[in-house]
C-alpha cells in the first residue's frame, strides 16, 4: 500500500496473547495499517498474527512505555489507534473512528473502555467509565517511559470518542495468578526505580488499603462474585508489590 494512503495504523505489543489476539486483530483488520511487536512469546501467537499482518516484528523487552513507543516508531498511517492485545474494537466505535480521523480538529481521543473479569463486564470498582487516550495524530504523540502503566502524551487538543472499547482484563482464575505475579513485579521494580522502600507492615497495611477502596468506596461489591474476586486480587497485586519491593532493597 502506498504511504500516502496510510490514514490510521494499529499498533499492539504482545507477549503469549494467543488466548486473546485474535480477537483483538479481527476487530481492527479494517485499519489500513496494523503492526504488531512480540517481546518472545512462546505459544502460537506470532502466527497467529502473521494471518491478519505482515508487519510483525521481534525485539527484547524493556517495558511498556519502551515497547509501545518502538511500535509507535515503525507506524506510518496520519492517525494511530493503540489497543492492548486483550482489546476489541466494537463496531460502533470502528465507525466513529472512521468519522472523527476524517474531520477532527483534535489532536488525541480518550476512549471509554469496559473491562470484564472471569466473565462479568465490572461497572463499579473504579473501572468504569475508565477513559483511555489511544487515537492519537502520530507526529502528536509519544509514550511515557514507564515500565508499567505507561500513557500516550499528546502534544495538542484532546476530546473524548462516545463509543466503547471492550478489554477482556481477565478471562479466567489463571490469568488472574499470571497477572498479579508480573503486575506486582514491574510495579516493585518501578518503585525501587523510584527511591521508594517498603516493610512487611506496609506491604500489609496497602493491600487492606486496596480491599477496602475497590470493594467498599470504589462499591465493586455490586458487581457481585466477580467484584469480591477483583477486590482481592488488587490487594494482592498491591501486597505482592510492596513485599517484592521489600525484598529488592
């Protein structure tokens, strides 16, 4: 395809998504552009994506941020849409994409995305509305360094998009323990980064901290069995954090 042609590109980094990427590419094969940067998986996922681009690309992992930004640095389109590999674009939001990369004055677009856990799609526990900048003009945008939690900085106006951005964050028990293991990890090396310290009493103290504002002030506790399991599962992220930090001094 000719470059000039190349109004949005697509860009996601992946790392052993093949219980997600498929979703996520059939739900964006409209783009004119998709480019996809694995960090090493070792199920099927590169072939996986092989079928929907041929920009598939290998490179070592340094972080979010690091990784996004070298995905952002090999897009050509005018406009650029960054999605996770557990993301899909809905049909709505495809065509109120389409609509707004044609005529906007605006430089980036939050999105608002709703997150499902083991099944239920979370309306309370602070996850929902929960707008995330990811349609953005590519000379416009760049991304924090961050190792974890990284965010698109945009240099200009930004507006928010009506339509929503589906993200399965977790669809079963096991991705549950897979991601609260390396979510506790990058996040203890981010705050060692930091200068930060903790003890066994403030690893203790920030997950029943947690508990208590997504379960009772964030009010997950109506969403119900899948609110308590989400609730616990953040104050495991954050105790781990912290008892990992612990150990890292």
């Amino acid at each position: 395809m000719d470059k000039s042609n190349i109004k949005l590109s697509v860009i996601i980094i992946v790392k052993n998504e093949s219980l997600h990427i498929a979703r996520c590419l059939e739900s964006v094969v409209w783009a004119d552009e998709i480019i996809v940067l694995d960090s090493g998986s070792t199920d099927n996922t590169i072939e996986i994506c092989e079928r929907y681009t041929k920009r598939v690309y290998s490179t070592d992992w340094q972080g979010f941020g690091v990784q996004k930004q070298r995905a952002l640095d090999k897009a050509t389109g005018y406009w650029v849409l960054s999605i996770d590999a557990d993301e899909q674009v809905t049909a709505d939001l495809k065509s109120e994409i389409q609509q707004v990369i044609k005529k906007s004055q605006s430089d980036g677009f939050e999105i608002p995305r709703l997150s499902s856990y083991c099944g239920r799609n979370i309306k309370h526990a602070g996850w929902w509305p929960d707008y995330v900048l990811r349609l953005f003009k590519r000379e416009s945008g760049t991304f924090s360094p961050d190792l974890v939690h990284e965010r698109v900085i945009v240099n200009g106006r930004i507006a928010q998009l009506k339509h929503t951005l589906l993200h399965e964050a977790f669809i079963n028990s096991d991705e549950v323990l897979t991601k609260v293991n390396n979510y506790s990890t990058l996040g203890a090396k981010k705050l060692h980064d930091l200068g930060e310290t903790s003890t066994l009493k403030k690893a203790i103290l920030k997950g029943l901290w947690m508990f208590f504002r997504t379960y009772i002030l964030r009010a997950a506790f109506l969403d119900g069995k899948q609110g308590l399991m989400l609730a616990i599962s953040s104050a495991e992220v954050t105790y781990y954090k912290y008892v990992k930090l612990m150990q890292l001094q």
